[in-house]
C-alpha cells in the first residue's frame, strides 16, 4: 500500500507539470505528423535500388546453354551457383530475382523478391526478351536449313516441325518469407520512429524528479517507513511507467486515424510496448543514480537518447544505412523496439514472432534497473 500512496503522489505531481506534456507527447506528435506529411513522397514502400548481381543456377549441357543465352543480356552481373544459394539470396534480400533453369532446358523459373517487385519484373521482362530472340534466331536457322534440303521429301514436314516448336518455358515464383512492404512508408517509419525516441525521453522526467525529492528529503523521509528501498523506487517508477503507456497509445492511436496505418496485432504491441516501457524506465533510473546533479543527468539523457535513437534507426531507416550501422543498432533497446514495431506494423508479426526482440529489451530493463537499484543514492552526500 505504501507503494500505491507514493505512486499516486507522484502522478498527481507529474500530471500537474505542463513541461512534461511537451516533451513527451506534443513534440513526438509533432515531429510524427510533420515529417509523415512532408516526407510522404519521397518514402512509399517498396525498396527502389536494384541489386546488380543475379544469381543463375543451371546444372546439365542443355541447361548451361539456355543459361548462356540468359547471361549474355548486358547491363547485369550474373553469378553462377546452385538453386538453394540462389533462392537463398533472394529470401535474404541480397537480389531481386533468381534464375533457376531446369535439367533438360525446357523450362526456367525466375523466383522474384516480392519486396522489389518493380525491378523483378523488369528483369524478367528482358529474360523474356532475350529468350525469344534466342528461339526466333534458332528457328530462323533450321527453317533455312529445312529450306535448302527441298529436294528431300522430309523437308516439308521438317520446316512445319521447326515453325510450330515452342519455345523455353519462362514462368515467375516469388519467396514466400519476404513482404511486399520491406521499406517503411513515412508513417510506418516515423509514427513508431519518433514513439520509440521520445519514450526513452521519459530518463530526463525521472532524473528531475527523483532529484527534486532527494533535495527537498522526502526520499530520506520515506526511508524512515517500513518500506523498501526498491518498493519506494517502484512507486516513483510506476507514474513514468503508466505515462510510456499512455504515450504510445496516444502517438500509434493518431498514426492510425489521421494516416491510416495498418497497426498488426494487439497482444504483440502490447508485449513490445511493456518491454519498451521498461527498458525506458530502466534507462532513467540508471542514468539518475549515474550522475551527481540533476543537470549532469538531463545533459547526459539527452545525448545518449538522440544518439541511441538516430544509431536504431528511428529518424532514417535502417535499410538505408551502412551496414555496420545496422549491427550497432542491435546494441540498442531502441534498436530492438523499432524492429519488433515494424515486424508487427509491416510484416503482420504476431506475439511469438517478436519474442527474441521483446526478450532482449527485458535483458536490458534487468540490467538497467540493476545498475539502477544499486547504485542510487537516496541521500545527498
């Protein structure tokens, strides 16, 4: 109960103070709704750089040759390999397409990346291109050939057998493990971009008012109950922790009415947002048991979170960054929320598919609250 008395104290205090309205909901709103629009244009789904390299897996005589005809378009590098490595490519996102050509030559797959559907079909449609040129030419060389034999009463029957031959089976597949949407549109980026960057803001709330109360001695006051140490920072904790919520309901509640984004399933978002609440609550308290004045712990909340955030992928996606950008933004909760938030916003992700990410954003809460829980002081000194 003692816990309740000060969690309901301290939310009084904190729903009376205007500041904290601004930093944590105006300003994440503004800055999701501004670029959402602004930047509409220029993000629409769907990732536009081609990879160049396509890979071609042909085993037999007649299949390498139909390969060759294949691999002779320019414009592109081909790689030669084995169908699994080539559809593997493809599920991993490192090509637009596969060429996959049957034993006896008669038939090819192109097995396309859903994601990149534009450049697929435009490669197909040159695969297409070449292949029938390559039929038309062949046929072109046995009618000449039937044409010169006239004297032989096959010749007929052998020039009507060239002209009505089909040619190479051309048909498309696509990978069953990669979603149309890989790149976000500005919503799906910056709606759970900028919730996930201002939440962790909630570090400088809890810095300033944990440090207010140790100056005034109620921190010390309260140490003279019959309450622990932790049950006391549970119940300072629990107003911020209510307040994460009701932040990301309200920024996910306006992308969805105001542009229309898809939000997945419930339980998953639920799932991510207690871990992401947590983690954001752990890293505040950290940070304020870290540093010896309250300006130091503001400074450094500020620096680390813009940091953290940008290295995550919140403000610029993470496709569009080098790719030891990428590994560094998975040593980072921020990292770990947007992936499980997109997964679920753009991919129809479900609870259990998110689990590994909301598992390691509980490690970093754990860890977090440990540093935290240890090394706060509740008395200047």
């Amino acid at each position: 109960m003692k816990t309740l008395h000060v969690f309901w104290k301290d939310l009084l205090i904190l729903s009376k103070d205007r500041g904290t309205y601004i930093n944590l909901f105006v300003l994440p709103l503004m800055f999701s709704i501004v670029l959402t629009i602004a930047l509409g244009g220029v993000f629409g789904g769907g990732k536009s750089d081609s990879p160049v390299t396509i890979p071609v897996a042909a085993s037999g005589t007649q299949a390498e040759a139909v390969a060759q005809t294949i691999t002779s378009i320019p414009g592109i590098t081909w790689r030669a390999t084995n169908a699994d490595d080539a559809k593997a490519a493809v599920d991993q996102g490192k090509s637009i397409g596969a060429v996959l050509v049957s034993r006896d030559g008669k038939g090819i797959d192109f097995y396309e990346d859903p994601s990149q559907l534009t450049n697929a079909q435009l490669l197909y449609g040159q695969i297409s291109a070449a292949l029938h040129a390559s039929h038309a030419a062949s046929q072109a060389a046995r009618l000449g050939q039937a044409v010169k034999s006239s004297g032989n009463p096959q010749a007929e029957a052998l020039a009507e057998s060239v002209a009505n031959e089909q040619g190479v089976s051309l048909t498309t597949s696509r990978a069953g493990n990669r979603d149309s949407s890989a790149q976000p549109t500005a919503a799906e980026q910056y709606i759970p971009g900028f919730t996930v960057a201002f939440l962790f803001f909630i570090a400088s709330t809890i810095a300033q008012y944990l440090f207010m109360e140790r100056e005034r001695g109620t921190l010390r006051r309260l140490l003279t109950s019959p309450v622990s140490r932790s049950s006391i920072l549970a119940g300072k904790l629990l107003p911020t922790i209510l307040i994460g919520f009701v932040q990301v309901v309200v920024i996910f509640a306006v992308g969805r009415l105001a542009f229309g984004m898809t939000l997945g399933s419930p339980a998953a978002l639920f799932l991510v947002t207690c871990a992401a609440v947590a983690a954001a609550n752990g890293f505040g308290l950290m940070i304020t048991s870290l540093s010896k004045t309250q300006a130091q712990a503001t400074g450094l909340a500020t620096l680390l979170v813009f940091t953290l955030a940008t290295v995550a992928g919140c403000y610029v996606p993470l496709s569009l960054m080098p790719g030891f950008m990428q590994s560094i933004a998975l040593a980072t909760p921020q990292g770990w929320a947007m992936q499980a938030y997109q997964s679920i916003i753009m991919k129809g992700a479900d609870s259990l598919e998110i689990l590994p990410s909301v598992g390691v954003l509980v490690a970093f809460s754990l860890a977090f609250f440990g540093i935290g829980l240890v090394r706060f002081r509740f008395e200047e000194r």
